[in-house]
C-alpha cells in the first residue's frame, strides 16, 4: 500500500487538520493489517495546462512489509 497526501486541491491549499486526518488514516489503515510503515516527504511535479511546471510538497506513506532492514 502506498498513499501520497497532497497538500493542494486544484490548485487550493488543503488545512493541516484534513491533512492530519489522512495521515493518521492511511497510518491506520497499514497498522491494521499489522504492518510497519514508511513516512516521508516528496516533491509531486507535473505540467498545467499552459506547459509551466507546477510542484507540490506531498507526504507519502508506505507499508514496510517484506524490506529488509539493516
């Protein structure tokens, strides 16, 4: 499993409450199927319809399940 949390909404900024509700669900979600998880952040790059180049801080997390840890 793998959730990206994006900080915008076409192009409106999210509130850090919705944003820490999905955190706190994906986190749940892996947790629950007994799973470790992964929790960073990332850029998120693409193109708006003009051609500009548009970036996002996004948070990204992701089970841990069958990675070897050293």
């Amino acid at each position: 499993m793998k959730y990206i949390i994006r900080s915008t909404d076409h192009g409106k900024r999210i509130s850090k409450e919705v944003i820490d509700e999905k955190i706190n669900m994906a986190k749940g979600q892996i947790l629950d199927f007994g799973l470790q998880y992964v929790e960073y952040q990332a850029v998120l790059g693409s193109l708006d319809p003009m051609g500009n180049r548009i970036e996002e801080q996004v948070i990204v997390i992701e089970d841990a399940g069958g990675d070897s840890f050293v």
